[in-house]
C-alpha cells in the first residue's frame, strides 16, 4: 500500500469532512458568490455610466441654463432698446427726424432744398421704418460736419445713402441728397 493510499484509509472521515467541506465551498462559490459579484461588477459599472450620464446632464443644464440667462438678457436689452430709443409710433419717429434733421442742416451751415418722408413696413415685422430723403446744399466742410453731427446724435437715425454732387456751375456749393431712416415701434396690430 502506498502512503497516499494508507493516510486515505486511516483518515477516511477527516479526508470525507475535508473533501465535503472543499465541494460545499466550489458549489457555494460557483452558485452563490461568483454570481452575486458578477452582479456587483454590473452594478458598478452601471453606476459609473450613470454617473458619467448626471454629469453630462448637469453640463447640459448648466449650458441651458447660461443659455437661457443669456436669453433673457438679450430680449430685457431689446425691450429697452425697443421702449428708450425707438420712437413708439410714427408719430414719434416724424417728431424725431423732422425737426432735428432741419436744425442740424441750419447748424451747419447748410441749405435744405427738398424734405421728403414716407413710412413702410415689412408685411410680418414689428418694427416699421421712416425713410426720410433730403437734398442739401453747402460747402463740402460743413457736409462733413453734417454728416459728423448725425452719425454722433443720440436720435436714432441711420444714414443709408449718401450721394454727393456739384452743384450749378454757378457757384461752388456742393449738393447732397441723403437718406436716412429711423424705425418705429409698429406693434403686430399696425397697418402697413
């Protein structure tokens, strides 16, 4: 008999408890603990793609957010904007234009020769526009302070076209024609 043989017979229950106790264990690690940690391991990658998730989430409030703060900014300064410096009505923007614009051609020196005015509006725009054309006539320096002295008013004007000629041969006056525009609060009710 060998040693392995006779140890196996004189210590059968001890090596019978020792190799139940061994089975017992495989089964309870292969029934019990490797899945349950398995499962730990899904769980905790489950977590960390969540938490990856809230934190993309929180970026993307947190840019919603800085968005919608920002929006509300723009349309607070575009309501000023609307209700301080645009005049509220065509009324306002003739008020605006007419009398200023003949002041500032009397304050430089120049001679208006022909005013003329006409309002329009775009079909679906809140806003509507007061084109104004005016001819003027003077010497080329006290065009430029003109032109100076409206670009640096207040007032909202906007030069959209400037056309600079000779006058009559006659004399050394230069003409301008100018158009100007201001716009007005028009609302979504006003008429074209």
């Amino acid at each position: 008999m060998t040693l392995l043989h006779r140890i196996l017979q004189e210590k059968r229950p001890l090596v019978t408890i020792v190799t139940m106790v061994l089975a017992l264990d495989v089964g309870l690690f292969a029934f019990a603990v490797y899945p349950w940690s398995n499962k730990v391991s899904q769980a905790e990658t489950r977590a960390a793609a969540d938490e990856a998730r809230l934190g993309q989430a929180r970026a993307s409030y947190a840019a919603a957010s800085e968005a919608r703060s920002s929006q509300l900014f723009v349309d607070n300064e575009l309501q000023r904007f609307y209700e301080d410096v645009l005049p509220a009505d065509l009324a306002g923007a003739r008020q605006i234009s007419a009398p200023f614009l003949v002041q500032l051609a009397e304050d430089t020196n120049l001679v208006l020769e022909r005013r003329s005015s006409a309002p329009d509006k775009e079909r679906e725009s809140l806003l509507a526009r007061l084109r104004t054309t005016m001819e003027l006539a003077g010497a080329y320096e006290d065009i430029r302070r003109f032109i100076f002295e409206l670009e640096t008013a207040p007032e909202f004007i906007l030069i959209e076209e400037v056309i600079l000629r000779q006058g009559d041969a006659s004399n050394e006056e230069l003409v301008l024609t100018l158009g100007v525009s201001t716009y007005y609060w028009a609302g979504p009710d006003a008429a074209s």
